[in-house]
C-alpha cells in the first residue's frame, strides 16, 4: 500500500471541515512554518523536496518561487490554479472538494514563503461545489485566526480571495489566466516577461497548481529529506495519477514517481475492462502523446515518459482498448483543441479548424491518401510556432496517432470506414 | 430586471479585489443568476458597477462558454462529451437524452424546463460518463440513471429564472 502524503486523510469523515482537520494534523505545518522558519527558508526546504508542478509542466517549484524579483514598485500575488480542465485530469476537483483545508494551507503557507499578502484562488467555474468548499474552508480560516491580519500572533496578514471562472480551458495557462483574473478575455501574454517578474497587475506573481501547493504542507510538517525520499533521483515524492478509459477502476491514485505504468493500470486500475487487449495509452491528459502496448512498463516519472516519447503532464493517463478506433477518438480530442482555442493566433485557430475538418472527412470515409502528411503538415505550422502551448497540444495525438496507427488512417481512406469499433464493417471489394 | 441586491452583491465583489475589474468574472455570474442569461440590462449593470464600458463586458461575456447569450431552460443539463466520457458511451447516453426529452443538443425544451447542451472535459473522468445539472455532478451514468434523473425533475414545480 503506497503512502498517502498530499491524499492523507481524504477518507476521514468530515475532513473537509476544519476542527476535523485541525485533529488529523490540520494547520500544525502552518504554526510550524510561522514560528521556526523565515520565508527563505521554507523557499530553501521546497527546493531540497525537489517538489515539481504538478499542473502539467513539472517545473521545480522552489526554484520558481526564487525567480520572484528581491526588490519591486508592484505588490506581490499569488495564485492557486484550480481551473483543471485537462481532459483525462480530475485530481485537483477532488482536492478542493475532499481536502479544502490542505490546499489553503498550502496556499498560506506557500504566500508566506514568499512575502505575498494576498493570494487568488482560480476554480474553473463549471467547479461549482469545489468552489464552494474552498470559500468555506477561507472562511472557516479567517474565523480561527488562519488567515487575515498577525495569523497566529506571527505578524504576517494574508488575505485570500477565492475567484471563480466562467469556461475556458485556456486559462488554465498562468498567463492567461492572469489576464482573466484581471477581468479581461483569458488571451495568453507573451512571455517573457514571466509571472515570476510581471504578473497580477503588472507585479511579481507565484502561480502554482493546486496539488502542487496542498503539498507544501506535508513537505514543512516532515521535511524536505523525508519527501525526497519517495520518487526517483529527479522527480521526487508522490503524485496523483487520474485513471481514465477503458479500465476496470478509473480513479485517482497517489503512488510514487516512478511506479510502473503496468502497475497503476493492472494493479490499481484492474486492467483493461471487458477482457479486452490494451491498444493505446495517453500517459499525461490529451495534450501528451499516445503511447503503444509496448510502453506498458515505463515508470511514471518525467525522465522516463520523456524518453518513451511522451510527457508525465498532468498524471491524466486515459487506456484505449482494440475495440477503439483510434481516428475517431483523436477526431474527439481534436475537436476538444477547436473549441478550447482562443482565437489570437493563427497557427492555433486556423490549424485545430482545419485538423477537425481533416478527421471528421477521415472518419466519414471521403478522406484522401494525402490527408495524413497534411494533417502532420498542420501539426508542424503549430508546434512551437503558436502563440501559446495549447497549439503544440493540439498537434500531440494527431501526430503520435499517424506515426503509431497509420495503417488504421489508411484503412479509413482504403474502405471509407473503420477498421474496428462499432463502425467498422468487412470491407465489400478489396481493391482501393 | 437587475435587482438593488443584485447589485450589492456585485459592490461586495469588487471588495474582494485590489482593482474593481477583477470582478467582472462574478459579476457577470450575479446576472447569469439573476436573469438567466447575459441580458443588455446585466451587461450595463455590471459595466456601472465595475467601472468599464458596455462593449468591454460584452467581449468578456462573449469569450467565456458558461454565460448565456440567450434564456435557458430552468434545468441546464450539460453532458461531457470528451475523450474520457467518449471511451465510456456518452454518446449512446447523450442520443438517449435526445430521445428523452424531445430534442436534439443545443436545443431548449418548448415547455422550457430543459436546455441540453454538449460540454468539454469537466474533470469528472474517473466517473465517466457524467452530466452536470445547473452545474452540479450526476455521474457514474447508465440509461437508468438518466430516466430516473428526467423523471425526478419533471416532478419538480416549475419556476422561471427570476424565481429560483
């Protein structure tokens, strides 16, 4: 049985409330923070943790909370990015809804660390009762002294504001989301300048994801040698993996950095349902790239999905089995990209319309042969030519689906419908 | 009609943030709310209130999918129809809910209690396949569970928008 570090407790009944969480730990690593430690040094011990970001980038977190400038005219802000809208990703809902009271302890905590005294907390707005269990569990802190002016007699003020979006995947990007905080159209800034430098209102701000923050107080409360224990050499501690698709038990599971994929998806998930054979996985939410059967051993950690020719992401892993026909679903998370564009840039907007175009042509059978070196064609005008990252993850399934399941594109283009799934029929002639 | 709490509401909104248009995002909420959908009247509202011209809140309106361009039935079902929901039958189920209700996605019911609409990802896939009702989950979904879901809302007395 894995050890539970930013997951511990969930289970306790009535964890969500505060005098339950306060007699399961709750606010001890917060008193233990403000009365041992200056700033600098919860900086210093995130850093020893070896903590990364756990939204999708993996960033190491203490070294992004050192780039925040020593002196500047702005104030300081930090924001919690609660707006999970990876598909394949349902780890920070369950957090928010389950653990209200980690997360903004970690949210303190993390402010504290660096000097803010006013911190944000985004929930995508389709959130509606995770949003809610965050304002209660703010005010339920500001009640017991938690939050507001001299917390716990230590002389720092911390406010926080819990913000609520409106629908749009895009401002789970921090630039964007900055821009959405401030009341405008989440359109992603140009960086440089980062957040760390110029963010909310033009000042210095820490943007981190929720899970990345409900870790900080397990991390103050045993140490950053304890945490680092866990993992591998450089993706330490634990994460939770959202176990999606065509399993036997889909859920979330907090294991090791490094644990086989095998093992989450036999082990943990049970297998591939309906005794069927694996065909594809997407490790890390749509915006990462298929992996074959044969990765089926690849250890969860960045390094090593790197190299198998994908990105640990968001821990979002979706299964696919052989009944998927893989056109059709890369058609659907395709049209996910399509919708989910801002519309700024147009490599972005004008690619994932035409891709869609491309795939729903492909899957109804009128595709042309040359339609796969196009699609990869489009892909190639996006990856690192959009304005922002959600262009490059357009192209991920689209180009990893082609190179690993090209004969079933062809197939479409051959016959004019599926080669498996519940459209796929014996095809009448043989010839093309 | 923007009611006087309505627009405290929004006052105590912009409180919360160091600067007043910060709150564009709940203000507009406070109409949704309020009038169900995003009227001229909201829009001037909240364009009072913030600070910010009528064309500014109406670009903002326009860019964020859960704000209504246009009134909505009393219950809102939004079915995921993304990967995760895909690779677990959402479709079969959404066709389902056609049936059910006497209307194809996008469309409102005439008698105006129900507007069916398709969503992206709502972070539900562990679940899969889920709706969301007025924003809140129904999830782990068969054909059972969803006739059992119109059935007890039907059962429900029917308000307006301005009501709830």
């Amino acid at each position: 049985m894995a050890e539970l570090i930013v997951t511990k407790y969930i289970d306790v009944p009535g964890i969500d409330t505060l005098d339950v969480y306060r007699a399961h730990d709750g606010y001890k690593a917060l008193e233990k923070a403000l009365r041992e430690y200056q700033p600098e040094q919860i900086v210093e011990m995130v850093k020893k943790s070896g903590l990364r970001g756990r939204g999708g980038a993996g960033f190491p977190t203490g070294m992004k909370w050192s780039f925040l400038p020593k002196d500047s005219s702005r104030p300081r802000y930090l924001c919690c990015n609660a707006d999970e809208s990876e598909p394949g990703t349902f780890k920070d809902r369950m957090l928010m809804e389950k653990l209200p009271h980690r997360v903004l302890e970690g949210v303190i905590i993390s402010s504290f660390a660096t000097h803010v005294h006013h911190a944000f907390i985004y929930v995508r707005g389709e959130l509606a009762f995770a949003g809610r269990q965050m304002e209660r569990a703010v005010s339920e802190a500001y009640n017991a002294g938690y939050l507001g002016k001299n917390i716990l007699g230590s002389g720092y003020d911390l406010e926080v504001t819990v913000h609520r979006g409106a629908g749009a995947y895009i401002c789970g990007e921090e630039s964007a989301l900055l821009e959405s905080l401030e009341g405008k159209r989440g359109y992603p800034r140009l960086k440089p300048p980062f957040p760390a430098t110029i963010g909310l209102y033009g000042g210095p701000t820490v943007i981190n994801n929720v899970e990345t923050l409900a870790t900080v107080p397990p991390i103050v409360l045993s140490g950053a040698e304890w945490y680092a224990s866990f993992g591998t050499e450089k993706s330490k501690g634990t994460r939770i993996f959202c176990l999606s698709g065509h399993v036997n038990r889909p859920g979330n599971y907090e294991l090791p950095l490094g644990t086989p994929l095998r093992v989450l998806i036999e082990d943990y998930g049970g297998g591939v349902w309906k005794g069927r054979q694996l065909k594809a996985i997407i490790p890390g939410g749509s915006s990462t790239f298929f992996l074959g059967p044969d990765k089926i051993d690849v250890p969860l950690d960045f390094e090593s999905v790197a190299a198998a020719g994908s990105m640990l992401g968001s821990g979002g892993v979706i299964v696919f089995d052989d009944q998927t026909c893989i056109v059709d679903a890369v058609l659907r998370i395709s049209e996910f990209y399509r919708d989910e564009s801002c519309g700024k840039c147009t490599p972005c907007r004008e690619g994932t319309f035409w891709m869609v175009q491309l795939l729903e042509r492909l899957e109804a059978g009128h595709g042309k042969s040359s339609d796969m070196d196009l699609l990869v064609d489009i892909c190639d005008n996006i990856s690192g030519k959009a304005f922002c990252p959600l262009g490059d993850a357009a192209t991920s399934t689209v180009v990893s689906s082609i190179k690993l399941f090209r004969e079933e594109y062809e197939f479409h283009v051959r016959t004019g419908h599926c080669m498996v799934g519940p459209r796929a029929r014996q095809p009448a002639t043989t010839t093309a | 009609m923007i009611s006087q709490e309505a627009k405290q509401r929004m006052h105590a909104a912009v409180a919360r943030y160091p600067v007043a248009r910060s709150a564009m995002l709940p203000a507009l909420h406070i109409v949704q709310e309020e009038e169900g959908f995003i009227t001229e009247e909201g829009i001037n509202a909240v364009a009072e209130v913030i600070g910010a011209k009528p064309d500014e809140v109406q670009s903002i309106a326009t860019f964020y999918s859960m704000y209504f361009k246009k009134p909505a039935g009393q219950y809102v079902i939004k079915v995921c129809t993304s990967i995760s929901c895909y690779l677990r039958g959402c479709d079969q189920l959404l066709e389902h809910l056609e049936k059910r209700l006497g209307i194809p996605r996008g469309q409102t019911t005439p008698d105006g209690q129900f507007t069916l609409l398709t969503t992206e990802c709502l972070a539900s896939c562990g679940t899969a396949p889920v709706l969301q009702v007025n924003n809140e989950f129904v999830e782990d979904l068969t054909t059972d569970k969803v006739d059992a879901l119109i059935a007890e809302l039907r059962r429900q007395p029917a308000t307006t928008a301005q009501e709830c």
